[in-house]
C-alpha cells in the first residue's frame, strides 16, 4: 500500500460525473473533418497534402517539423477538400487546417504498419519511433508530445513511471471509461513506456471516486512485475503531474523551467498509454480518441471519436440540448475553453464537451478584491494569485513575474474560491503570455 501525502492548496467540488455508467460507444464519421496542424505542444505540423487529393484513415497529412512537435494523420478516408484557416478553438484565432469530405468507407493507409504483441522484441528506440511515427501527444489535456516524454535527458535517470487515472476535473468520465473497459490494453502500453525510459517502478494512480476502474486496473496488473497501484483521496486538482508526484512520491519539482524529469519521474495519462498500446499492436497513428459528452444534454456520453469531428455532430449524437444553452466548454469546466461557437472540431487534447444551461453560468460582474486570501490559501502551487492578478491588471508584468506568473498551472482553483468573482485565471494568463512575448523578443533582438 502506496502511503499518500496530502494535497497541497486544492478544493473538493462536486464530482458531477453523471456519464460514468455509459459504456464508450462509437460517435461514426461526421460529414466534414478539420484536423488542424497544431494541437500539441510545439511547432506545428506542415501540410502534405493539397485539395483534391484521396486519402485514407492513417495516412499522414501533416508532417512534424521539429523534435518538439506531431504528425498529424487521417481519421478516415475520404477527399481532401481544402487546406486553409479555420478558426481554433484553443488558439482562439485562425490556424491551419486539413479538410476532408469523408467517404464512408474508412479505408486503412497502406503504409500503417504491422504491429506487434511482443514487447521484449522491442527495444526503447523502437517504441519511442512508434510514438513519434503515431503522432501520439497526451491526451490528458496538455498534448505534449508522447516520444519527447519517452526520451529524458541522459543525465536524469527515471526510477518511477505514474500513470494519471486521477480525472480529478468535474464531468469528465472518458478516462474512468477507458480503464473500465480497456485495461489490459492500457497496462499494455504502460509497461512499454517503462520500457522506453527505464523506469524499474511503476504507478497507476486512480481517485477513490472511481470504484470500477480501480477494481478493472487492479486485476490487469495483478502478476506485473514493477507496476503498483495508489488509490487518492478525491481532491482538485491532484491530477496535475506536480501534484500527483507530490502526493504519491512526496517529490517537488522544481518551478519552470523545471520538469518531472528533474526528480525522477515521468508522468502520462491512462488514455495516452492506450493510444500506445494501439499504435504497437496494430501500427494505427492516433486517429481517434474517447470524448465525454455530458452536461445539459440529452444523453451523457462517452464516445470514441475520430480527431476532427465537430463539437455540434457530438452534441446531437449526446441527444442535443436539454435547455437553452449559456455556455459549451471544450475540457473540464475548471479548466476547459469557452466555445463562442460549436463547428469547431476535437483535438487530440480534447477530454469533453461539457452543456451549461444559462441557468447555471454565473454571469455576475466581478467585485473589487476583498483581500480574503482565499485564494492563497488553495492554490496548490502556493503562489499569490492575488497580487499577480493584480500587477498584470496594471500591466506591470515585470513584477508579476517577480511573483512567479509563470509556475501558474492554470488550475482555477483561484478564480473558483474567490467570493468577489475575479477572474484571476484569465489575468494571470495574460501576465504569462505577456512575459513570454517579451522573453522571444529579447531572444530575437540578441539573435539578430
């Protein structure tokens, strides 16, 4: 039994995952696919295919321009009726897009290759080359690039892989579902990313709120030699890598540019694992993904779904609107995106699509700081949100780096206790991005 540390800041909220029960079920091929060529963490895919081309499901059509970045490929076969700009809905602006008429057929690219059962014939480079030929990002939210995480820095031995099975944000159900239903496959794809990194340890890390898919991952690393299992307490936001290695190892990592690997440890999510195991045993990029969709609608769901298939073709799938809507977030609605419009597709990072009815967005104008120290006092990262919010208000960034803007997780955590409504999260967000752009400013005036 893994003894656990408690959470440092954090909130319990109410859980709301009312789609738990639904078994993942297949949403089917929507009349249009707009796959973007970023939606991961890094550069941006290049296009390699032109409008009138045929493609097939796993053909490649966005090729990975730097070692930071992913492929992007074909959810299913079909003809490729445009490459241009279609607005992003986490970039919130115009991106690049492929976009393909589907065909209905889902013909398979010849060019995937065989997979294999076998993983002791695999050697770490061979499934780091998978991953990175699967154009496989974590599908936890972040879409970091999967074979950059299997590849730490030489001088940074990893003793202990976590597996995040936490789905601490409220709604959420597609990783529950997954570990439910495919866990010999998931401890498939976990054992080879110890493998890839050389981690003797592994953890499978599972909130108490989850009774099904802790009795599922149990018995699927019963007789795995190395991979334990650490049940949490429920809490917000455990899930983030920093606070799941503080809870489970007792480790801190050190403020960015620190990173796990800096103490030891790399962490990916049970849905990434799966696309793995997928990736070695059939030779399928990542094509698809499970995608809650749950909220004021009429069906909850969970549902697989193919990568860039639009938000409105999974709501009415989900049974459509139940009551007027005031707001459709894409993730979890602590730390999701606010949708200003749903013909928007899923990207690789995209867990749910969560319906608010206008009845339950609080639209209240936000009043002045009360200086309470709420939310000092749950930020799990224990900064100061308060007066970083309030020196990038004044746009005086140079200070709210001084207050470590930039170790933010963005959790809400913050924003969410706060009795005057601020909204802290989007101020210190646009500190962060602020001191960014300064930062590759700096670096372009000393490089030119």
């Amino acid at each position: 039994m893994i003894r656990t540390r408690a959470l440092s800041g954090g909130v319990h909220l109410d859980d709301r995952k009312i789609s738990s029960g639904k078994p993942v079920e297949f949403a089917g091929i929507p009349p249009e696919i707009v796959l973007f060529m970023s939606q991961h963490t890094g550069a941006p895919a290049k296009p390699v295919v032109k409008a009138g081309d045929h493609v097939l499901a796993g053909q490649v059509v966005g090729e990975a321009q730097s070692f930071v970045s992913a492929s992007v490929h074909a959810s299913t076969s079909g003809t490729v009726k445009a490459v241009e700009d279609r607005y992003h809905p986490i970039l919130a602006k115009p991106s690049t897009a492929v976009v393909i008429e589907p065909d209905g057929k889902g013909e398979i690219w010849e060019g995937v290759a065989p997979g294999s059962d076998d993983i002791s014939t695999l050697s770490p480079e061979d499934i780091i080359k998978i991953a990175r030929n699967a154009g496989l990002v974590g599908l936890g939210g972040a879409a970091f690039p999967t074979a950059v995480k299997l590849s730490p820095p030489k001088d940074k031995p990893i003793d202990v892989y976590l597996l995040n099975g936490a789905e601490c944000e409220p709604y959420l159900t597609c990783d529950a579902r997954l570990m439910v239903e495919e866990a010999d496959e998931i401890v498939f794809g976990f054992t080879a990313m110890m493998k890839a990194v050389g981690a003797p340890r592994g953890i499978v890390c599972i909130e108490d709120n989850k009774p099904e898919a802790i009795m599922a991952m149990e018995k699927a690393i019963s007789g795995k030699p190395g991979i334990e299992l650490c049940v949490l307490k429920t809490r917000y936001p455990q899930g983030g890598e920093k606070q799941l290695i503080q809870v489970v190892l007792g480790r801190e990592v050190p403020p960015p540019p620190g990173l796990p690997f800096d103490v030891g440890v790399v962490v990916s999510n049970v849905g990434t694992a799966y696309s793995l195991a997928k990736a070695l045993r059939t030779g399928m990029p990542l094509v698809d993904r499970v995608v809650t969709v749950t909220g004021a609608v009429g069906s909850p769901s969970n549902f697989r779904v193919l990568l860039g298939t639009q938000v409105s073709f999974l709501i009415e799938k989900a049974g459509g609107y139940t009551g007027e809507p005031g707001k459709v977030i894409m993730g979890g609605p602590m730390m999701g995106v606010s949708l200003p419009r749903t013909d928007v597709p899923v990207l690789k990072g995209t867990t749910g699509i969560v319906v608010m009815t206008k009845d339950e967005v609080n639209l209240d104008k936000p009043l002045p700081c009360i200086r309470c120290g709420r939310c000092v006092d749950s930020c799990p990262l224990r900064l100061l949100p308060v007066w970083i919010a309030a020196y990038s208000d004044r746009g005086m960034y140079e200070e709210a780096e001084k207050y470590r803007a930039l170790d933010c997780c963005e959790c809400g955590v913050c924003a969410y206790r706060c009795p005057s409504r601020r909204p802290l999260v989007q101020s210190v967000r646009l500190a962060k991005q602020a001191i960014m752009e300064e930062r590759r400013a700096r670096a372009q005036k000393v490089s030119g």
